[in-house]
C-alpha cells in the first residue's frame, strides 16, 4: 500500500479462477479481473485459487483490480495450484482411464501433509462395477470412498452430503470424470470446458485451469486440470519434519510395534506394519505406494545433497 491509500479503499474477496496471468477475484457483488502486485514475483509468492486476498480497484467500471496482499492460508499446493482445500476429491474411473492407484496414493499422502481431508471418488462405476468395489474396499476404513457415476447420478447425493458447506478440490487424471462430477454437484450444465463428451480412453486434459463453482448449497467445489497436465503426478517429496509411515492413516495403530524405534518398514526384522500387511490389515497396494515414495524420497535426497 501507498501513500494516502487505506485499508478501507480495499475489498476483500477470494480468488476463484487463475488464467493467462489474471487472477479472478470475488467480492460478492463483482468478481475483478486483477493481476497480482510485483512484490509477490519478487517474494516468490504465487497467489492461488482458492486464496482470500484483499484488492485495489483499479478501474471500477472494467472491474479491473490489483492483488495487494494474501490471507493467511489454511493450506496451499502446488499440484493442482489450490488453496483453502478443507477436502480433496480424489477421484479414479473404475475404468477408462484405467486406474492408477499409487499416484492415487502420493496425491493422499500430500493431502495427509497439508492436513486435509480426502474422500475416494470411485467414478464411472456404470462402466466396471467389479473393478469399483475392488478399488472402494482398498480404501474403505481409511477413508470415505464413494461408488458414483456421473453418467447416471448415481452415488452424487452422498457425496454431496458429505461435502456440504465445505471448499472441496477435485484431484485426478485426466479423463476420470472431474468435470462431469462436478456439473452433477452444482446443476451447471454448462461448464467453459467444452467438450467432456467426445472423450475416449484417455484424457485430452479438457480442463486446463483452475476454476471454483458454487454449489446451490454454499458448497465450494474447485475443478482442476488432470494430473497429467502437471507433468509427473506429484514429486517424490514429504515436507520436512514430516514421517512417511505417518502420512499413511492406517499405519499408525502398528507404528509402535516394530522392533526397532527407527524402523522403515522395509527389510527390518519385527516390522509390526509388514505384519499387517501379511495378516491382511494393511492393503497390499497401499505398502507397495509406501514403499515406493521411501525409495524415491532417500533417491531426491541423495541428489539433492551431492
Ligand atoms: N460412462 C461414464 N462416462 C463418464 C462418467 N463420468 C465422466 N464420463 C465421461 O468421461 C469423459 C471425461 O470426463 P471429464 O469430466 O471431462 O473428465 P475430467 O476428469 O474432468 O478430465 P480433465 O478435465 O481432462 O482432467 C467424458 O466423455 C465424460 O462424459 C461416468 O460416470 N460414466
Ligand atoms: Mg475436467
Ligand atoms: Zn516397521
């Protein structure tokens, strides 16, 4: 801020749509298109959608403004570019594309890291209903997992239930029915995204920004481009002072029983999480994406410190 301004000449709003260097920001009455203020370039800050912001109106009757400052966040990321998530949507197609379980798996551990909560959208359960369920009791008991189809309504009045009054992110690749779901949830029939309905096996990346909708109920629901569009889904990274064993929920009940207080779950003798793996506890493909996000992790950090 600058000379004679004040707070006062500054409206608060939220960040709902980042494009081609715009920031759309709504204020309630007005949604301004605004581009950020230099000094976060040189902070090396990136608003997001998703941030609540305070703007300088630059010119009222264009509705032009200025990012001038950032609220706190709950929690940011930069896969997809969101913030303020209080759940992830993370979403798989029972088929078409095929499921990619451990990228489903790294995107829940950076939610566990960001302290968000996720739900498992098993989508397109019209199209495999067999390979659904087999998806769905992978994660039931660690997390909500819901059986939808966007194709005929089917499991969105649960999901909506669950997610009510919340900012919810969807999170997926491409093609597993993001868009769809959400035109389901908010009654939008007609999203900007265009042509959902010529898809084939895999994603075109139809969505290519991020974008929040209002549900009739208050509900935020931010769509995102497929994980694909990001490059590799996710970097094998864990924040520091962060334990991966921690960021898999279902492992904390065994994490005390090891043998050895700084055991990795790998090789170790009496490891307590192997042993629930064998006795069933733990789901096969779950510590297989745990062990393959150590591996990477001990490979960047070799990298990195050379
Ligand atoms: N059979 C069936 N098709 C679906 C379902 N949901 C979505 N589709 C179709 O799947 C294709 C992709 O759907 P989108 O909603 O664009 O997928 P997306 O996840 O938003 O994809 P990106 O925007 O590229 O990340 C479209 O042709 C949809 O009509 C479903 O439940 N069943
Ligand atoms: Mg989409
Ligand atoms: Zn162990």
């Amino acid at each position: 801020m600058t000379g004679t301004e004040s707070a006062s000449d500054l409206k608060s709003g939220q960040i709902v749509k980042a494009l081609a260097g715009y920031y759309y920001v709504n204020t309630g009455a007005v949604i301004y298109m605004c581009r950020a203020r230099g000094i976060f370039k040189k902070d090396g800050i990136t608003p997001l959608v998703g941030d609540y912001v305070r703007i300088a109106v630059t010119d009222a009757a264009d509705e032009e403004g200025v990012v001038e400052d950032i609220e706190p966040r709950r929690n940011a990321f930069i896969r997809p570019p969101v913030a303020n998530v209080d759940i992830f949507l993370v979403t798989v197609a029972a088929a078409s594309p095929e499921p990619n379980l451990e990228t489903t798996d790294k995107f829940l551990v950076s939610a566990e890291a960001a302290r968000a909560d996720a739900v498992i959208c098993v989508n397109k359960d019209d199209l495999s209903p067999a390979a659904a369920r087999r998806i769905a009791a992978i994660y039931r008991g660690v997390y909500p997992a819901i059986l939808l189809s966007a194709a005929t309504g089917e499991g969105v009045a649960e999901l909506a239930a669950l997610i009510r009054g919340k900012s919810v992110a969807f999170a997926g690749a491409s093609g597993v029915g993001k868009t769809s779901l959400l035109s389901r949830l908010t009654g939008i029939a007609d999203l900007a995204v265009g042509d959902i309905s010529r898809k084939t096996e895999r994603g075109k990346h139809t969505t290519r920004h991020v974008e929040i909708f209002r549900a009739e109920d208050g509900t935020r629901i931010y769509d995102t481009p497929g994980f694909t569009a990001f490059e590799a889904a996710g970097k094998a990274d864990i924040p520091d002072g962060e334990r991966a064993d921690q960021l898999f929920p279902e492992f904390r009940g065994y994490l005390g029983g090891c043998r050895f207080d700084n055991c990795r779950h790998d090789l170790e003798p009496g490891c307590a999480v192997r042993d629930a793996v064998d006795a069933g506890k733990i789901r096969p493909s779950r510590y297989r994406s745990y062990l393959s996000l150590i591996a990477a992790v001990k490979k960047a950090r070799e990298t990195w410190s050379r």
